[in-house]
C-alpha cells in the first residue's frame, strides 16, 4: 500500500459494498480509499441475485452495462406445490426500466465493481491490507494496518494478532466498517450485533442447467421443504433446497436425491460446480454510526438468503451513506451519519421481515390445503402484482436521506 497521509474516507473491505460505496463517493468528487485483506478476490458464487433497485443504482452511476452483458435477466418464476404447477409470477409489472432480477454470482459482481475503481484511480483499492485497530483523534481517526502478506489474511476477533506483515499508521475522517459478518471495525467500536441464529438449514449447488426452464425461476413448495432453482452464468443453473439439519460436508448426490424427490427433476447427468449448505442468521447492529465510525452492508445487518436481499442492502446503504458523508464533511455535523443510521436501520429491519416471511413459505407442511389456498392467491390474483413488488424489494428504500 503507498503510504496515504491523510484520507477524507478510508472504507475497511472490498466485498460489493465497499467497492460501491467508493464508486458511489467518488461520483460526489470525495476521495477515498478502499483497504481489502485479501490478495484476490474470492471465486465463490455466494449471491446471485440483483434486484431492480440496485439496477437502477447502477444506471444512474453509468455501470449498468457490463453488468447487463454478463448476467442473465430473470423475467419469471413458475410456483409448484409438490410437483403440481399451480402458476407463474411475473415482473412485468413492476415500475422502471429494469423488469427482472439480474442473476450473476458475486465473483463477477465484485469483479466489475472493482475494474470500474481501477478505471476511475488505480490506486483506490488496496488488495492485501488489513486493518488491526483505529483510535478516534480530537477532528478525525488514526488507523493501523498492515499488510496481509505474512498473515494468514483471515482476521479473526480483534485483528491479525501476532501477524508479521509491515504495518503503517494512516488518518481519515471518517472510517467506515464494509468488513462483513464478522466486522473488525464494529467489534473495535464496541457497538452490538443483536439478534440470532434461525432453525432453517439449506444446501445449495451450482449444475449445468438439464431442465426446460431457460431464464425463468422455479419453487416448488414440497411437503419436506423448500427447492429452489435460478438460471446462472454458462449455461449452469443454481437449486437450493431446504435441509432437515444442517449438513456438515454436503454431497452433489444427496442434493440431487433431494431435488428428484421434491421436484421429479433428475440431475444425475449434470456436472456440478459448487456446494455447500448454510444455516440462516438474523443480526442488526444497535446503530450504523458511533462518532466517526460508521457500518455498512452485512458489517451492519445480516437478513436470511433466502429472497437475496443481503448483497443489495448493502447498495442501499452505500448510495445513502455517501450523501450523508458529503454532508458530513461539508458542515462537520455528526447528525448527518445519525441520521444515516436510522433509516437505513429501519430498512434493514423491513427487509430482514420480508425475508423472513420468504422463508417461512419455504418450511415443510403438513396442511397442503392450506399452502394451494395461499398460492393460488399470489399467483392467480392480483396479490401477484403484490408479491412480484415484494420478491423484487420495491419500496423498501422509500425513506432516504
Ligand atoms: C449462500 C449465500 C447466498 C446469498 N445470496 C444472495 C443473493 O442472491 N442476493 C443478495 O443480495 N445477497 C445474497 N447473499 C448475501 C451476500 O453474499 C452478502 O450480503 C454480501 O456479500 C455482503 O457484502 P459486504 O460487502 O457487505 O460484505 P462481504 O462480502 O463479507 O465483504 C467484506 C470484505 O471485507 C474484508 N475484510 C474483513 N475484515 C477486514 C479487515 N480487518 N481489513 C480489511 N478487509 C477486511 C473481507 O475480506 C471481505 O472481502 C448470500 C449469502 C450467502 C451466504
């Protein structure tokens, strides 16, 4: 890392919202610098979907289209109780330009997020940095780092403690926390992550894609549980299905039994190229900013998978979040991050609700009556207008700053 001085916004993690934060700054003429732990970017599909109004973030920053080029416009999704079609959800009705959900697996997110930094500054984003602690000065914070060569770069707890890599002192204005889950800066902070672990386990696979679906989305409600499948990138497509428990080292074989028996679709024949299973968590933090600090994306807020909302919240928070550290750093008034707080808080939490109902759909049932009775209605009625917006995460921003 070249040795920075002084930095208006220093954001700790290059996942989609750090990278977009910095985009969305830097589109504001505010300079900033992204420090990221790991060399290289990660190549695990994790999620896949991006939902209208992250769509039309990117338009308006003028990225939208690598990312139409290279992702796959999901119009449509076709509901099945058991192996019964009861009907089809489509987004044709939802306002703006972007009618669809976007599938495309985060490595190739995060990796166009990250050429377009590199063409704005190249030195905006700096791989294989990691930040081990921070005190707040009288106008600002001082930051230490170090770089991760010589660490194992996996930053557990308080820091890369006992690492062996050179280190370096820079200050900022403010410091914003994109570090994730297991956020560094937020533990530093001593700010709460409240919530909880759900009883919901899945296991989830990337195949090359044997069914007649296309670009659509399929769910099928089964008796034992959730499966879910998307069109993917490369003529693959990705199937999660709800688990029992959860599964340690989850099996191509298991998956595929699972899928045969809740769907009638047999996958046998088709080569996979990633699994994995996850348990399904809750989690908000007591606030987004402490003073100079502030908390961005999954660093902030941890909503359930299922409904693929997590990736995209943090977006929201980024377009938000810079327009309240332009505001910032104009008046030095911290009401500004306070505010900031409060609403993308209250956002986080309407999105984790929706969420959550999303998953309650998917649970195993016993009174088939009465989950045909509920689906008729959302896919039948116009409820459906109502379930495209939710499944889409319409309105959920309307309160911004
Ligand atoms: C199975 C699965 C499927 C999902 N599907 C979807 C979906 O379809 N749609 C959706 O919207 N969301 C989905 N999500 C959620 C989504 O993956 C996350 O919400 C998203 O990655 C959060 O981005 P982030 O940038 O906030 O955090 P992260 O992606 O966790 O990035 C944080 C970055 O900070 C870095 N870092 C950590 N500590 C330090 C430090 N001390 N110094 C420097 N750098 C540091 C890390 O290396 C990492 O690169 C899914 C999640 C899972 C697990």
């Amino acid at each position: 890392m070249g040795k920075t001085n002084h930095i208006p916004v220093l954001i700790v993690g290059g996942g989609p919202t750090g990278l977009f934060l910095a985009l969305s700054l830097r589109q504001l003429g505010i300079d900033c610098r992204v420090i990221e732990k790991k060399e290289t970017r990660t190549q695990h599909s994790r999620s896949i979907g991006i939902h209208p109004p992250s769509l039309e973030l990117f338009d308006r920053q003028g990225l939208i289209e690598p990312f139409l080029e290279e992702g796959i416009l999901i119009r449509k999704g076709h509901a099945y109780l058991n192996q019964s079609r009861i009907g089809s959800v489509s987004f044709d009705s939802l306002p703006g330009r972007h009618q669809y959900v976007l599938s495309l697996p985060q490595s190739q997110t995060e990796a166009i997020l990250e050429a377009a930094c590199q063409e704005m500054d190249s030195s905006m984003v700096c791989r294989g940095v990691t930040l081990t602690s921070y005190e707040t000065t009288q106008d600002g914070v001082r930051v230490h780092m170090q770089d991760t060569e010589g660490t194992d770069g996996d930053v557990g707890g308080h820091g890369a403690e006992g690492s062996e890599g050179a280190s370096e002192v820079t200050t900022c204005d403010v410091l914003v926390g994109c570090d994730g889950k297991s956020s560094v800066v937020r533990e530093l902070t001593g700010i709460e992550f409240d919530g909880s672990n759900y009883p919901d386990t899945y296991m989830m696979g990337d195949f090359e894609d044997t069914t007649p679906f296309g670009e659509d989305a399929m769910i099928t409600l089964h008796q034992d549980g959730l499966v879910e499948c998307f069109p993917l990138t490369k003529g693959r497509r990705r199937w999660v299905v709800k688990t029992a428990q959860y599964v340690d080292a989850p099996t191509e074989q298991e998956l595929k039994e699972i899928v045969a028996h809740r769907t009638g679709y047999d996958l046998h024949q088709a080569p996979c190229t990633m699994i994995s299973s996850f348990g399904v968590q809750h989690f908000i933090a007591e606030t987004f900013a402490k003073g100079r600090v502030v908390l961005a994306g999954d660093a902030a807020h941890v909503v359930s998978p299922i409904g693929g909302q997590g990736m995209n919240l943090g977006w929201l928070d980024g377009e938000a979040l810079a327009k309240a550290l332009q505001a910032f750093l104009l008046t030095q008034d911290e009401r500004h991050l306070q505010d900031y707080s409060k609403r993308q808080r209250a956002v986080a939490r309407q999105a984790g609700k929706r969420a959550e109902w999303n998953m309650r759909l998917g649970r195993s049932f016993k009174n088939r009556w009465v989950k045909q009775c509920m689906l008729f209605l959302f896919v039948r009625t116009p409820i459906q207008r109502v379930l495209a917006q939710l499944f889409t995460m319409q309105k959920l921003g309307a309160w911004r700053v």
